[in-house]
C-alpha cells in the first residue's frame, strides 16, 4: 500500500506516478522474478535521498521516504549547482544552461526522488523524456510538481554510467565482476548500488557510513514488505574502491569522432554528449564532427 509505504510523501509522488515512470521504462520490471528486487532497492535508496528521518515521528524512519521533493536549503539559492555554467566547455554546449526572465541563470539543484542535480544531468534525462535537453533545462522544477519526480529514479536505476554499470545490471545478473573490479573489492550486492549512488562519499572508508547502514536497513524493510527474501552478496561498500576504468562495467556506450576513418564516429567507454542509448546521436556525432547535415 502506497500510503502505508510513504505517509509522509510529498504530494508530487503519486502511485499513478510510479507506475507511469515503470511504464516510461519498461525494462524496470520486465522480468517479474526480479521486479520486487528492484523495487525494495530503489525503494531504500530514495528513502535516504528524500526522508525526514526525523526521530521524533509517529512513523519509522523507513517510512519517511518521499518527504522532500526538492534539496533541503537550495529552494531559494543555487547552492553552486550552476558552477559550470558560464565555462565554455563541450559540457556547457551539450546542456546549455538557461536563464529565467530576470537574466538569472536556472538553478539545477537537487530535485525528485534521485535528487537529479547539475545542467549535464537535467539535461540528459529531458533528452530521454523529450527528445531534447531543453525542456527540463528551461523548466526544472518540473521535477517538483509531476510525475517526473519518480520517473528520475526510475531511470537513474535503469541507466549504465561507465565505468559504473546500472543498479539494474546489477541485479539481473548481467553484471559481474572481472578481475579488475575484484583487485578494487567490488562485489555483487546490495552495498555495489550504494556505490553506483554515492560511492565517493559513503564507501571505501574502512567502515560503513551511516547512510549506507540507513540504505541497508531500510532495503530490509522493503524487502519485508515485498515478501522478499535477503539478497545474497555483499551488503556494504567499506572496503569498495573506484570502478576501474577496465572494469565490467566499462562498455562502450558513446560516440565519438572515429579519427582512423572519414565521417565515421566510433564506439568509447568515457563520457561523451553522444549516447548509443538515444536515437539519432550516431548522426549527431557525424554532422557535428565533420561539419556537415546528412538530412
């Protein structure tokens, strides 16, 4: 039961909501064996990102989650989200920021459910919602009055960002470690998601964060509910180091100029504005490297 689950949930996050980010993003539960999985998993983690965890409520903290629709102290100021801006970057041409009325440019602090925060990433995610990053670049605070404050969690979880793989993937079983994941102790697992989120902050510090002890017992308690049993694998990330750059996870998944043969673009691992994912960026790639309009 949706209010049962979340009675303290802003009014942005709907059941209708969650269903219509699923259904925007089949591939979340398109396998019904592992759809409760993914679901007690995303579950936990924006229940970290956006609860109260206000000790003092009548409901446990695990059931505080969806509380916050927008980051706590930047409704009214930027809070240095807007930093890359004005820097005459491939980055800053990909996702160009825009600017309200006032000449004031849009503040891209965190929003929705994963906290969707920074131009490049607005960006991208309006590019799968719309075609294009303008949309949520223009309106941000989209993220706060609809059904795309849960649909960026759903897609957070289903989208690979090399050398990291997908929550996702990871579930499925279609990522596994190589070698070079095992010398950084990456492991299969509840504790591999909260890396794929916030591994910088709360892994790899000798001891488990107290955001990632949040994550796991909340996860529990999704579990419960969803009449799961314990995942098997490693539950924490405090020995997980960086993904490496020659991990499993490190595919191939942008365009970029093939340098070796004439309006041609190649496969790479690293970030470029041109994702294999999205339709149309192969010839993106093409006209904008060689100068040139195919159509």
């Amino acid at each position: 039961d949706w209010r049962m689950l979340f009675p303290m949930r802003n009014i942005a996050y709907t059941y209708r909501g969650l269903l219509q980010a699923v259904g925007k993003f089949p591939v979340f539960c398109e396998d019904a064996d592992i759809c409760p999985l993914c679901l007690a998993v995303m579950l936990a983690h924006i229940t970290q990102e956006t609860g109260a965890h206000d000790p003092s409520s009548k409901y446990p903290e695990w059931r505080q989650g969806l509380f916050y629709v927008e980051e706590v102290g930047c409704g009214s100021r930027d809070c240095g989200y807007s930093s890359n801006c004005n820097q005459d970057t491939w980055i800053s041409d990909a996702w160009p920021c825009q600017k309200d009325e006032n000449g004031r440019l849009k503040d891209y602090h965190g929003r929705g459910a994963k906290q969707v925060s920074y131009n490049y990433n607005y960006g991208q995610f309006s590019t799968f919602m719309f075609g294009s990053p303008l949309p949520l670049l223009k309106e941000p605070e989209r993220l706060t009055n609809s059904w795309l404050a849960l649909a960026s969690a759903v897609w957070f979880f289903v989208m690979p960002q090399p050398p990291k793989p997908s929550m996702l993937e990871v579930i499925d079983g279609s990522w596994t470690p190589n070698n070079m994941d095992s010398e950084e102790r990456l492991e299969s697992g509840f504790g591999i998601t909260t890396h794929i989120i916030n591994g910088a902050v709360e892994c790899g510090k000798g001891e488990e964060s107290a955001q990632n002890k949040n994550r796991l017992e909340y996860f529990r308690h999704f579990s419960r509910q969803l009449g799961l049993n314990t995942w098997d694998g490693k539950s924490g990330c405090a020995y997980m180091r960086a993904f490496p750059e020659k991990g499993s996870g490190a595919r191939p998944l942008f365009w970029e100029q093939n340098w070796s043969k004439k309006y041609s673009c190649k496969l790479v691992s690293y970030f470029t504005k041109y994702s294999a994912l999205i339709p149309g960026d192969y010839v993106r790639c093409v006209e904008d490297k060689f100068s040139l309009k195919l159509h």
